[in-house]
C-alpha cells in the first residue's frame, strides 16, 4: 500500500515536471477561457439576478448589500453609495469578455437608475477608483462602439456626463490647507456641511491621497475642465515634498492638514501600494516626466530598504534598515506586476514565484502571511493583484508556466470560493469557511486578468495595447497624452538624477525586444524559489534533515502527535523499495532515528484565551465567551480576581475619534466595533473617556471563535506604553450575544478574565508550551555525543516502533509496540489512556 502511494506520488511530481515544460495547446486555452466566461456570467448573472441596483451581491443570502440594511462592517462599507456599484465596476470588463449585448443593456441601466444625490458617507479613494473609474471606461468602451457604427448609436456621452458630477460630488474633499484630499465626503453635502456628517478625519493613507490622478485626469481631458487634473496633481506634489530626503520613502498615514506622517513604516503593500503604481502610470498615460523622475527615485529606494527577494519587507522610513514586521499583505502581490512595467524582470519573478508557493501551501493567498509563509491574517477576498501579476509576466516572458499558474487560480475559485449565488469570500483560509461578500473588485479585475492571460489580441474586441489599466484595472486610452500639456500648476522641483541609472529608467520596456519567448529565462531564476514553503518537495534521504514543529503539550505522546500533524512514520525500506540502488546500500534491518530535543517555549509566545463572563441578573455566570487578548494594554493574566464593570456602547461606535457619551462611559466597560482606525487608537480615545476596560467587536459577519483561530491584537507600530486598560477582541457571533443581551437588559455586568480562571470553574494546570527539534542520523550516532537534557528519542525499525525517553543520563524505560507489515501505514499509541491533550485556543497575532 505504501509502496503505490509513494509511486502515485512520484508520478504527481514527474507530471507536474511535464506540465511546467510544456506549452499549452490553444485547445486548452480555449477550455479554460470558455470556463472563465462560465464563471462569469455565474458572478454576474448572480448580482444581476439577486442584488442589482444594490451595491454588491451577498453571495452567501443571495441578496443584495443595502447599506444601512445590513450590520454596519465599517470602514468596509465606506465603499457602498447606493450608486450600483458592482454594475459601474464591471462595465468595461464586459467589453473585454466581448459580451457587447450585456455591455449596451448595462449601460442603459446604469443611465436609467443610478444617481449621485445621496446623503450617504463614502470613501473618496474607493469611489475614485471603481465608480469614476468604472464610468470613464464604460465612456471609452460606449464611445469606441458608437464610432464603429455597429452599436451604441443612442449612446449621447451620458456615463462622461456622470463622471463629471460624481468628479465635482468629491472635489470638497480636496479642501484642506496641505492639498491632500479627506478620506471620505458626503455626496450630497461634501465635508464641511453640518449635515456632512464627516470632515472631523484628520489623517489619510498615502495611497488613499495618491491614487487620484489616472482618473482625474482622464477626466479633465475628456471633459476639457482641468480642475480635477490640477487637484489630483497637487496631493502628488506634497506627498513627494513631504517624502523621507534621506531615505526616499514614504509613510503609510499622513495628517491631512500639516502634512506630518502619524505611521512611519515603509512597504509596497497596504497603504501605499498603488500611489507607486500611480506615478508609473501617470508617465505612460500622460507623458510626463516628473512622474517617471519621482517613481525612479522611489523605485531605487524600495529595492535598496524595502525588497529582500523573494521578500518584501517594511521598514521606518527614517531608519530604513529596521524591518518593523515579519508579515507581509496580500495587497503586495500587484508589484511584480509593476515591475514588469519598469522592466525589472528578474526580482519580478522571484516575488512572484514566493506568493505562488504560499497559494500551492494555503489555496488562496491569506490577507496577511509571515515571513515563515504561515498565515498571519486567514481572510482572503477573492482579491486579483496576484492574477493580475501573472497576467504581466506572462506577457512579458512568453512561458507557459504562467498560464498553469492562472489555470490553479481558475481551478482553485471554481473548487473552494464558488457557491449557488456566485463566489464567497474565504474567511480563513485555515478552515475554509466562507464570508458572505463578493467585492465589486472580483468582477472588476479577476475575470478582466484571467480573461487577457488565455486570449490572443486577435480574439479580443478591442486593442489591449493601446491602453493602460488603473489600479481597479479600468481602461483608459493612452492617447490621452496628447490634448493636453502638463498643468502649469505643477511647479515642483526635478528629482535629482540617480547616478546609477539603467536602460529603463528614462523608457519602457518593450516586450518583443527585451523579452524573447524564452521560457528558461524565467525557468532558471523560479527554480531557486520552487520549494519556498516546503509544499512540493521531492524525498532526497540526506545523513542529517532537521524540522522544527510546535509541541504545547509535554505529556502528550510523541507517536500520536505526529500522527495528528499528518506525519506518517514508514519503514524505510518501504519508501526506497523501487530504487534497487538503494536496496544495495540499506541491505538487512533499516533504523530510523528521530531525537526530539525538548525546551520550554518562551511564555510570550502563547496566546492565552480570555473570557467575558456575563455575572449580572440572569446570567450569574453561565453566560461565557471567549475572547483574544492584546499584546498592550493591561495584562489579564495578573489579574488575580479579573477586571469588572458594567457594560456601555462607545458612541461613535467604531470610536476612532472623541467620544460623545464620554460621562456614561466613564469607569464603565466600553464596546467597541473593530474597523475604521487601529485598535490603539481605539482604546486611546476610550481610555481618555474614562472606561476601565474595552471589549472590542468584530465587524465580520458570522465570525466566531469556534471557527476562526484566537489572535492576538497589536498596536499601531508605536508605543502603546501610555495604554493602560484590558483589552479584549470578541468575534461577530460572541459579540452579537452580548450586544443582544445589553439591548434586553440596559444593565449588564461582565468579568474579564483568563479563560482558566473562569468563575464556576475549578483551576486547571497550565499546558506546558514545548517545541521539538528532529534530526534524521544513522544508527548510533546520537549515543555517542547526545545532547545533556532532556530529550525524546523516536527509533523507527523494521515491522516495529520504538520509543524510549531519556533523562539526563539516567537508564531509560523503553516501550515497544508491534507494528505488522500489512498495517504499516498506521501508527498505534504506547497507551490508550494514558495521555490526555487540553483543550486551548490559540492562533496568529493580527491587527484590524
């Protein structure tokens, strides 16, 4: 049996050899781009059917996402203005899918139905990008149709005519004294308007000011009114002033109004990611060089502080040779792509190749990973800068490694995100539980990229080259270079010229040229990252092989718990039974030797649950959930008796900034909605109220503890000494509970505490938290210079498993359990009862 799964498994990885060396047949690729239009016109008919003129699907109910009828997720829904969004976004992506009839009738709808009257809150950056954007390319598209004489001929300009109101709807924004734009606007009453109900915001993310300009001046030279253009240019012109003169980084925060940084870490990912891609952009779209000097400038920063191949890493951008974390974000994975643009291929495929290993490893690319390649953040959105990365590559390289790569993509949607009602976001990729979202994004980018990588441009309605993709991959036509000269307003100096400047820095790249169809080229740089994250590898037996694995319990039995990780323990002969070379060499009885070298954990390390036990009239304690700790704040676990108090909703509610109802919170427990700021600012503004402890709530739907691993909450990058009170992280459903229970009795009290010292329950001991340490030797070998200390060792011989433990030099008891040769793919326990496991929570440090 065993012998047939180690042949299955040879034969995998030999077809996966083949696969990576062989092109793929346009047959293939027109099986696989007829399935992307079947997944397709699934999503779409989905929002089409059970969501249209709401905003997004909710694939899970199969109903639309109203704002204001659904739990506010906060920050998130910044995003809906009761505009269709899902219908603006996907306009030019139709065309693209040359599915002209449904393109037509969606732009009737959208003229018919959509309106830009409402009192409603939205996020300046994300309604630039997919609704601006996505009516500036549905205005080319419409446009280009018309001129063709073959459809469209009703078509009077109308989505360039919404693009303009909707542009003067978010020029408020840009009213500040530093030129960068508020984060969000009302768009009927802009900011300062008492009716606003925003304008209090005081900082915005670099991107976020950063990533106006395609759109806006797209709009500005269609419409011929230059206003949008000149705003767009001049929150460009002081995020370069205000840039770091020694390093040439720039923060993640910026105040709005003093131009101060408020987060001074520096990467390519959440924050900042497409502010870099915007001035790469700018210089494509509008030929102008100020943009190709700055993004130069910036570009040989990142790769002097920032990109460690495979890795991109963040680093203060005052102290650039600090890395300020060990995880990296999904929203990194658009990067290579933008080096592919710069011509810079060969760290392009390595980044690549790193975020393709960790989806082999984890499906999808978690929102957050580590640099280990675990997962830091579980969600995953169904987000495309990974197929849109792939998309460049290929086009830049020609290999069909790069179409099998996007195959898995098409494959691994279909098989793990796609439900009755379209596709769900995957709330942990751990579990594979689903969210009930399917972001406009998803019909916006993912189908557009997949769509281009399996076409010819012969089978595409339009000419791909003639135009450049925003970072929401809406198109617009490069032509639009030429109506118009810079605005006279941008008076900012020329960046100095970097004297280590190469044949790209002042030209694109041409891809016939630079590129050959040369598949070994990229070949030879991704086998030095094939097997990044382990998954994948072949077996080479070599005299020593050494793993680290987490063991959080010391009583636990060796046997079993590798057994539980998966890990199978075969007679060797078994696994070299095929090779008669290595018969030859193994002749007789064949000994496997693991030594487990056992070391307490640093405490630090263990994420210990918390409770919020609910000890007010009814509940007197039977009401307990369970929560995550922080890393700041007050200690729970030396609290002997806990912390109580009586609960109160913080209002506003996601309190990101003064609380309004500071007298009622005052030495009371605050509630508190996770979203919109870092929990450290929440519990800043909390503490300065007067609470004594927050409960912060999840804003996910559905989320809960049984599902999702515990995490540990983390500050803002900065001191989080000044931060005093218990804080604790409930998800969704446990939160729902004690919401619920607060709106039916108005007075309740809770207990925060460990988890093990619940009240009601007696002490249980505290699982000792231990790692062990394998190393593969030859028989003999660890007797003769083995370690002091305690020690575990594993003797694995034929037909029989041994296992002895070793004490400090005392003479050991050895246990033996028979194995037979038909059941070698089993592995049975020393005792049955004699070793039980506890029961913790415990799971990855994460940040809202």
């Amino acid at each position: 049996m065993m012998l047939l799964k180690t042949l299955l498994i040879i034969n995998i990885l030999g077809w996966g050899k083949c696969q990576e060396s062989q092109s793929m047949t346009q047959e293939e690729k027109t099986v696989i781009r007829d399935q992307i239009l079947e997944m397709f016109d699934h999503a779409y008919g989905s929002y089409m059917k059970y969501a249209y003129p709401a905003d997004e699907l909710m694939p899970l109910s199969c109903r639309g996402r109203v704002r204001g009828q659904e739990p506010n997720r906060g920050d998130i829904d910044d995003s809906l203005g009761k505009f269709s969004l899902t219908l603006i976004d996907t306009l030019d992506t139709l065309v693209v899918l040359n599915k002209l009839d449904e393109f037509e009738d969606a732009v009737r709808k959208a003229v018919r139905d959509v309106r830009f009257d409402n009192d409603v809150v939205v996020s300046v950056f994300e309604t630039n990008i997919r609704v601006l954007g996505g009516l500036l390319g549905g205005h080319i598209m419409a446009d280009l149709l018309r001129q063709r004489g073959e459809r469209m001929q009703w078509y009077r300009d109308e989505l360039l005519q919404m693009a303009i109101e909707l542009g003067h709807r978010l020029l408020p924004a840009f009213n500040t004294t530093s030129g960068l734009p508020y984060p969000k606007v009302n768009l009927r009453y802009g900011v300062q308007n008492p009716l606003s109900r925003t304008g209090t915001e005081s900082d915005t993310c670099t991107a976020c000011a950063g990533t106006m300009i395609l759109e806006f001046a797209a709009l500005s030279r269609l419409s011929g009114k230059s206003v949008f253009e000149e705003h767009a240019r001049k929150a460009l012109d002081v995020l370069w002033e205000r840039r770091q003169r020694g390093s040439d980084l720039v923060g993640t925060v910026i105040n709005i109004h003093n131009g101060e940084w408020v987060r001074r870490e520096s990467g390519v990912g959440a924050g900042i990611d497409s502010y870099y891609e915007y001035l790469m952009k700018a210089y494509i779209l509008l030929g102008d060089n100020i943009f190709l000097e700055r993004f130069n400038t910036h570009y040989s920063a990142i790769m002097k502080y920032i990109s460690q191949p495979p890795l991109l890493l963040n680093v203060h951008m005052h102290n650039p040779t600090v890395s300020v974390r060990s995880w990296m974000d999904s929203l990194l994975a658009f990067f290579p792509g933008l080096q592919v643009l710069r011509g810079d291929l060969k760290p392009a495929i390595e980044t690549h190749e790193m975020l393709y290993q960790v989806t082999k490893q984890h499906k999808f690319l978690p929102e957050a990973f580590t640099t280990e390649f675990r997962v830091h953040w579980g969600q995953h959105l169904l987000r495309p800068e990974f197929a849109e990365s792939t998309y460049y590559l290929y086009k830049a390289t020609g290999d069909p490694y790069y179409l099998r790569v996007g195959q898995s993509i098409v494959e691994k949607l279909n098989a793990y995100a796609r439900v009755p009602c379209g596709f769900a976001a995957v709330q942990d990729v751990r579990t594979g539980t689903h969210e009930d979202r399917m972001d406009s994004f998803f019909l916006a980018e993912m189908f557009k990229y997949l769509y281009l990588l399996f076409s010819e441009k012969s089978q595409l309605p339009i000419d791909i080259d003639d135009y450049i993709f925003t970072t929401e991959a809406h198109l617009l036509p490069i032509s639009l270079s030429t109506p118009q000269p810079p605005c006279e307003g941008n008076v900012t100096e020329t960046a100095p010229v970097s004297p280590d400047e190469d044949l790209f820095t002042h030209s694109c790249p041409s891809t016939e040229s630079l590129f050959p169809n040369n598949p070994s080229f990229a070949k030879t740089i991704r086998d030095s990252y094939k097997y990044l994250t382990g998954v994948g590898r072949a077996f080479h037996p070599l005299p020593v092989r050494e793993i680290e694995l987490p063991f959080h319990d010391s009583s636990m039995e060796p046997v079993e718990f590798l057994k539980s990780m998966g890990i199978s323990l075969t007679p060797l002969n078994d696994i070299v039974g095929g090779n008669t070379r290595s018969q030859r060499e193994h002749k007789g009885v064949y000994r496997l030797k693991l030594v487990a070298e056992v070391r307490h954990t640093p405490e630090e390390e263990v994420v210990v649950p918390l409770v919020v036990q609910l000890i007010s009239p009814p509940f007197l304690g039977r009401t307990v959930l369970t929560a995550g700790p922080a890393k700041f704040g007050m200690d729970l676990t030396k609290q002997e008796h806990g912390v109580k108090g009586s609960l109160v909703k913080a209002s506003p509610y996601t309190a990101c900034g003064p609380v309004d109802n500071a007298a009622a919170l005052r030495g009371r427990i605050a509630l508190a909605l996770r979203g919109d700021c870092m929990f450290a600012a929440k519990a800043r503004w909390l503490q300065q109220a007067g609470a004594i402890g927050v409960i912060f709530i999840d804003h996910r739907e559905g989320s809960n503890s049984e599902e999702t691993p515990l995490f540990q909450m983390v500050g803002d990058g900065d001191s989080t000494e000044d931060i005093t009170l218990p804080l604790v992280f409930l998800f969704s459903r446990e939160g729902g509970v004690l919401t619920a229970a607060l709106e039916e009795h108005r007075n309740v009290d809770v207990l925060l505490l460990p988890k093990e010292r619940q009240l009601g329950h007696g002490k249980s001991e505290k699982p000792i938290s231990v790692n062990i340490k394998f190393r593969l030797t030859e028989e003999g070998e660890h007797e003769e210079g083995a370690d002091k200390g305690s020690t575990l060792e594993f003797v694995l011989e034929n037909e029989e498993v041994l296992l002895k433990e070793e004490l400090s030099g005392k003479q050991s008891q050895q246990q033996q359990v028979s194995k037979p040769a038909a059941e070698s793919d089993r592995t049975e326990p020393c005792s049955a009862d004699s070793f039980k496991t506890p029961d913790s929570n415990v799971g990855p440090t994460t940040n809202p």
